[in-house]
C-alpha cells in the first residue's frame, strides 16, 4: 500500500474509507497494494518451509483479504483458509481462486466476523493498517473471538516509520500497536525485520508471531 492517490475520489472518501471508497479504488484501478501475488515474505517463508504454522489445526483466517494473494498461498500450504473482504470487486478478483483451493471467501464486514468455530491461524498484511485507528478495539475484540487458545496471529507490521501525523491509509503501525490491540492474552512468539520486502515500498516492516494465550 503507498500514499500514491488516484485524485479521482473526493476528498471526502479520500478521508473517510468507507466500503464504497474501497470498492471504488477496486472499480478505479487504483490498487497500489495489490502486487498479484502474495507478499514476497510470505512467499520465501514458505519456500524455505519457515511459515510459522500452529503445531495442530489447519484453519486459516485472513480478514481484509483483498484480492486474497496471501491466503491462496496459505491455502496451498494445506490449510482450510476463510478470507473476508467487504468489497464485491475485492471478491470477484480473488474467490474462485481461494475456492479452487478448497477455501471460502466471505464478502461481509471482518471485523464483525463470528464463526462457529474457532481459527488455528490468522494472517494480517494490510488490513489492520487500513482501517481506521479508531476501529483497532473492534479489530482486537475479533481477533480475540476468532482464535482459538494456543492459535497462532500471524502478522506483517506496516508502515512501522510512518510519520503519524500523515495518517492514513497505510495509518503507522508498530509492535507496540499490535499489542494494545491484541491485549495480554497474546504472548509475542517471535519479531523480525522482513528479509523480503516489497519494492517500492516506502516504509519498514516487521513479521510477529503472537500465540493466544488461555481465555
Ligand atoms: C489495503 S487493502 C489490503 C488487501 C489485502 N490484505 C492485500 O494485501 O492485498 C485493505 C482491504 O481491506 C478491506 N476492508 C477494509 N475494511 C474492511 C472490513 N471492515 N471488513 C472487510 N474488509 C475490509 C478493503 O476492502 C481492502 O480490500
């Protein structure tokens, strides 16, 4: 994701990233997050056979999926992956893709999400960053809601330099962040610097790996 706009959205919609705004950036083509393929991370990670994968379980969860890149990548790990946009655009790019892998791609608010039964795992790139820093205690609470106890949050840190002031989105996000909005039932697991980033992209980021703890 980069600050590079479009000017073809009010400013307005510009601020305010409603559905309707990300799904006009679909409809517009203007997608600057959205590479065509998973995150260069997330791909070496998997080649090296270092994606952090819970001990037991293959339920997967990648909320704001867009496109759903990373979790067709999951996917082909062996892993049974839900991924949820709220956009139709978002969905028509990514479901059949997700589906042929055996995945389900719900089109519906993430941050709402309850499901029958619980996640082993829950990828985040890109999504936490984009909401807006006022939703993060909604984030938190469904994340809390959707992982099982000992399930592992899985997460790319983005844009961890950002400049606040500039807001968003990418709105600045740190480790610091994640855990405020995680809260002290998740224990950080692991924290590194990405070893492959996105060219182009403007700011640092980092991978975490947070176990949830007992309820
Ligand atoms: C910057 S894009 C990143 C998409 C994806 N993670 C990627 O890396 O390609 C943010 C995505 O979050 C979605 N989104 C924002 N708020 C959402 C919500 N409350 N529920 C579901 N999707 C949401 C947008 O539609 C958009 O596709």
């Amino acid at each position: 994701m980069s600050v590079r706009r479009s000017g073809r959205l009010s400013p307005e919609a510009r601020l305010s990233y409603t559905r309707d705004d990300w799904a006009a950036r679909y409809r517009e083509e203007d997608t600057p997050w959205d590479h065509g393929d998973p995150h260069p991370e997330v791909r070496r990670l998997i080649s090296v056979g270092e994606f952090p994968t819970p001990s037991t379980g293959r339920r997967a969860l990648v909320p704001g999926c867009g496109p759903a890149h990373d979790a067709c990548a999951i996917a082909k790990l062996g892993f049974n992956v839900t991924g949820i946009d709220y956009t139709t655009e978002a969905r028509d790019l990514g479901a059949a893709a997700l589906e042929a892998l055996g995945g389900e791609f719900r089109c519906e608010d993430a941050l709402a999400f309850t499901p029958a039964e619980r996640y082993d795992l829950v990828f985040e790139h890109t999504f936490l960053c984009a909401i807006d820093p006022s939703l993060r205690s909604s984030y938190g609470e469904m994340i809390s809601r959707v992982l099982r106890p000992g399930g592992l949050f899985v997460v790319i840190v983005f844009p961890v330099n950002r400049p606040r002031e500039e807001g968003g989105p990418p709105f600045a996000l740190n480790l610091d962040d994640v855990r405020e909005v995680l809260g002290s039932s998740f224990e950080l697991r692991s924290h590194s610097p990405i070893e492959c980033t996105r060219e182009g992209r403007e700011w640092r980021e980092e991978l975490a790996v947070f176990e949830r703890g007992a309820p």
